[in-house]
C-alpha cells in the first residue's frame, strides 16, 4: 500500500504513529487497499480554536474511494478524529455488502410463496434408508 502524508515534516514523529493506525485499521477487510492519503490543513490560521483539519482518503480495489475527516486542536487530535470516522465507514461498508450477500434470492423467495401455507418454514423432510 502507498501511503502520502501532506502537511507535515519528515521528521514529524507522528508519521510512525500515522503508518502504523493506517496498515491497522485497513487490514482488517478482506480487500487490501492500493493507496492511501493523509493530509492535514489549518483551516483557520492563527485565530485559534480548533482548525486543524486532518482528512483520510483510501483507495480500494473494486470498491469506491472512502474518505473520512477530523477536526482538532493539534494534528495528532484531528487524525484521531479522522480515523475514527474511516473506520466507521469501513464498517458500514462491510455491514452494507454482507447485508446484500444474505438477502434470500428472488427464486428462493417464489418458490416460498408456491408452498401451501405452514409448509414453508419447514424443512425438507428426510427420511434415512435402513440398511439390512
């Protein structure tokens, strides 16, 4: 996986902590992202206040491109925040596919409103051989 970090310096020690939160919370789907982006922007200058925006943007092979964003004091709280928000929609997109992959099929679903009332959520009955 590439990983880009913009907006801060090389020798920033939170680029260690960045890499390892990313490679975390990315290998846990069964799709290996491509490429990821980290970039932080202050947002309101030297007023003050919260204005470090940090956003995630992660690149998926067959899937669309998740972006998430945070907002913080400093750059360590805002990617905090942000990769919260990735991982949340990380889930929902893991909970969205396995919902659609356990939905009954429309065949399955015909054949159940065929069956005469009761006998559709019985199984099959089964009957063993004896053998002599």
């Amino acid at each position: 996986m590439t990983l880009v970090m913009e907006g801060i310096a090389l020798d920033d020690p939170l680029r260690a902590h960045i890499e390892d939160k990313i490679t975390a919370t990315t290998s846990r789907g069964r799709l290996r992202p491509t490429s990821a982006r980290v970039a932080f922007t202050d947002e309101n200058g030297p007023k003050g206040g919260p204005g470090i925006r940090c956003a995630i943007t992660v690149e998926v092979p067959r899937r669309p491109t998740v972006h998430a964003n945070g907002l913080g004091d400093t750059p360590r709280v805002a990617f905090d925040a942000a990769l919260a928000a990735l991982e949340h929609e990380l889930e929902r997109d893991r909970g969205r596919r396995r919902d659609v992959a356990r939905r009954p099929k429309k065949y399955f679903v015909a054949h159940q409103g065929l069956t005469p009332d009761g006998e559709a959520a019985l199984p099959p009955l089964r009957r063993r051989r004896r053998s002599a």
